[in-house]
C-alpha cells in the first residue's frame, strides 16, 4: 500500500513539472529582446525550459534556498527565504528593479511566476523587520494565502501589479504556475504583473479581523495605497491543482483503483480536513474494489504549540488514533513542491499501525498534536516522506489508499 501510495503522488507531481508547459506556452514567442524574471519555488526549471525555448537577453531567478540546480547561460541565480522573506530576497528583487527599470517598448519581460514568489519576491514600503513580523503573525493565526496576499500587495514595491509598471513602456508576458486555489491571477505570487483588485480598507479589514499588530506608519501606508495599472502585461496559468489530482487520479487507474476526487479547492484547517479525507475513506472501507480517494488544495495549521512541523503533516498525524487496527487503510498527504512548512519533508503517511508504533515508543499522541510537532512524531514511527525539491509548486495533493479485504 505505501509503494502504491507514494507512486500515486509522485507521479502526480511529476506531470504537474513545468518543463513542457513552459516549452508549449513559449513555442510560438513572438518577441526579441527578452529578459527574464523568474520567482518563486519552481523558477529554476521554468526558467531554464524558457531559456532552452527563447534568446534571453539577459535574466534574474529568485528561488528559495536549495533549489537551484546549476548555472543557467545569460541568467543570474539568486537564493533567499520561503516562507519568511529575508535580506537575500529583497536585494535580488533590487537587481530586478534595476534590470527592468529602463526598458523600451521594444523590450519584453518574461516573467516566470510559481509558488513561494510571495516572499522570494519582494520589496518592501515598511522596514523589512517590520514586514517579516506581520508575515509570521498571518501564518502563525492562520489566515488563508488571499487574505495573505491581500495585505502583501499594499506593503509592496512590486506586488499587485506594481513590478509590470516598473517594467513600462516594456510589454510583460506572464506565465504563470498557480499554487492558489481558482486560480485567481491577482493572487497567485500576490499578482506582480496582474492589477490588484482589492484595496487598502480590504487589507485593513482582514488586519483588524484577526488582530494583526501593525504600526501606525504602516497602517497609513495601506490605507493611502494606490493602485497599479499593469495595462502592458498579458498572463497565462500553465498548471494547477485540478490537473496535479487529476494526474493522481489517471496513475491510481493504473494500479488497478478506483479513483474519486473528493475536492481540489480543501483550504480549510488541516487536523479537520483530515478528518474529511478520514470519514470518506470509512464510507468505502467494505468496498470490493480497491479505491483511492483524492483530495487537493492547502491546508491552514493555527499554530499554538513550539513543535517542528507542517500542514501535510498534521493533517495525517492528526488521523492515527482513528486508524488505529484498520489494515486496509492508508493516509498520505504531500507538497508538490517536495517541503512542508519549514522542514526538510515533502509530507507524511499513516496507517493502522502508526499508532500502536508510536505509544510502542513511549511517545505521547495528543501532547505531539497539540505542541504542533508531527514531524518528529511521524520520523519517530518512519511516516515521514522525503522527495527534495521537485521543481514545481501547485498546492497538495492528499490521498486515502482502500485496498478491498480479502
């Protein structure tokens, strides 16, 4: 069952990489005089499909630590932190700036935008230490990635469309990797080529709502932000969470299950989708057929505990004692990008016997779920799943693999 788990899910991802898609999108590219901005989780194999396509001019990637693969002709590589931005980002988004502060109109910029570009590609209003505790309050009280985003656009130099008016009189041609469910183009990387549809009283509402402690200088900041044009830009989505269940559904087929997809838009707590995925596999535990139930999307973790984990994590670990004795049943949940919050797992798995492994170990079930440490309770029993970076990022995929009893 965990062979066929992990095939499902790899292979999944596997078809989600941007390599033909960046490929396929550039195969007719009109235009000369091409630089590249590449940001976000996926940069590295997007920009190098493009630079295998186009003449690039000349390039920048911003990508997150460890997942740049090598040197790319023409293009500089720069490394910085997800999801807590950091110095390294902001001064590669500068090099950015600079490089596409002086364009013409015979110019165009190709912008190759993935996951993580939210805080691989920024610079910011506010002091960078303010900007990064307002980043660390939205994630620990867990407000979803476009209320997120929402307030990111305000506090930016780039974001919202402000980076495709930096590149004007230049044309902007997007292409764009979506880790945002919908698919909302001013969403996805807090919309860097794409006009802001929200405004300052939306950011300060969701700033109030959850009790996010900003400085006055801050506030007025988004309260008199202005919004972009971003009239040069044209974007075009290449990937997307439908297609990364969809991908899992055609390979579970093949090893002989039957696939459901249950949702790919899940955004809601990770303990309670887990419960979700949990309570529609028991519905098909008497099945005479093998199924797998699939589910897609990006869970939310309040985080109230000082433990290692992340929200694929959490949302299996949370399920063991439920599972407990059940041997035809296995959970697993994984990121496309191959992390899971800030640890060095793509995600988890558990199955009936995960819970009899960890009390076996002396290890205390409820006191690791609610110290938010699913990490070190899933390495302590070997749930944990490790793939390094993939190279794409289009949210989760979580699966719940039902083999039929004999």
């Amino acid at each position: 069952m965990l062979s066929d788990a992990k095939t499902i899910c790899l292979k999944a991802i596997e078809e989600c990489l941007p390599d033909k898609a960046v490929k396929k999108a550039l195969s007719a590219f009109p235009y000369e005089n091409v630089y590249l901005v590449a940001a976000g989780k996926a940069a590295f194999a997007m920009a190098k499909a493009a630079s295998e396509t186009v003449k690039i001019k000349k390039g920048i990637i911003i990508t997150k630590y460890g997942h740049a693969k090598g040197r790319i002709e023409n293009i500089k590589i720069y490394e910085a932190g997800h999801p807590l931005l950091d110095e390294n980002g902001v001064k590669a988004t500068e090099e950015v700036i600079r490089m596409c502060s002086d364009l013409s109109e015979d110019d165009t910029v190709l912008f190759l935008l993935s996951g993580g570009a939210s805080s691989l590609f920024e610079k910011p209003l506010i002091s960078l230490e303010e900007l990064k505790n307002i980043n660390d309050q939205m994630l620990k009280k867990g407000l979803n990635i476009t209320e997120i985003n929402t307030i990111r656009k305000k506090l930016s130099a780039v974001k919202g469309g402000r980076f495709a008016d930096i590149c004007y009189p230049a044309k902007v041609f997007g292409i764009i990797l979506s880790d945002v469910l919908g698919d909302k183009l001013d969403v996805i990387g807090s919309g860097p080529s794409v006009k802001d549809e929200s405004s300052g009283k939306d950011a300060l509402k969701i700033i109030d709502d959850y009790e996010i402690e900003i400085s006055e200088e801050t506030r007025s900041i988004i309260n008199s932000s202005k919004m972009a044009d971003a009239g040069n830009a044209e974007n075009t989505i290449i990937g997307s969470v439908r297609l990364l269940c969809e991908n899992g559904a055609e390979e579970a087929r093949k090893l002989g299950y039957k696939p459901l997809i249950i949702t790919d838009h899940i955004d809601i707590e990770a303990t309670k989708a887990g419960d979700l995925l949990f309570e529609e596999a028991d519905k098909h535990l008497d099945d005479k057929e093998n199924v797998v139930l699939i589910m897609g999307g990006e869970t939310i973790v309040h985080v109230k505990g000082h433990g290692l984990g992340g929200r694929n994590q959490e949302l299996v670990f949370s399920q063991i004692r439920k599972m407990a004795g059940i041997d035809n049943l296995l959970l697993m949940s994984v990121g496309s990008d191959g992390t899971d919050g800030p640890t060095d797992a793509a995600g988890g798995y558990v199955d009936g016997n995960s819970y009899h492994k960890l009390t076996e170990k002396g290890l205390d079930y409820e006191k690791i779920l609610k110290d938010n440490d699913s990490y070190n309770g899933l390495k302590a029993i070997d749930g944990l799943i490790m793939t390094g970076p993939t190279g794409t990022n289009v949210n989760d995929i979580s699966i719940a693999l039902i083999r039929k009893k004999d």
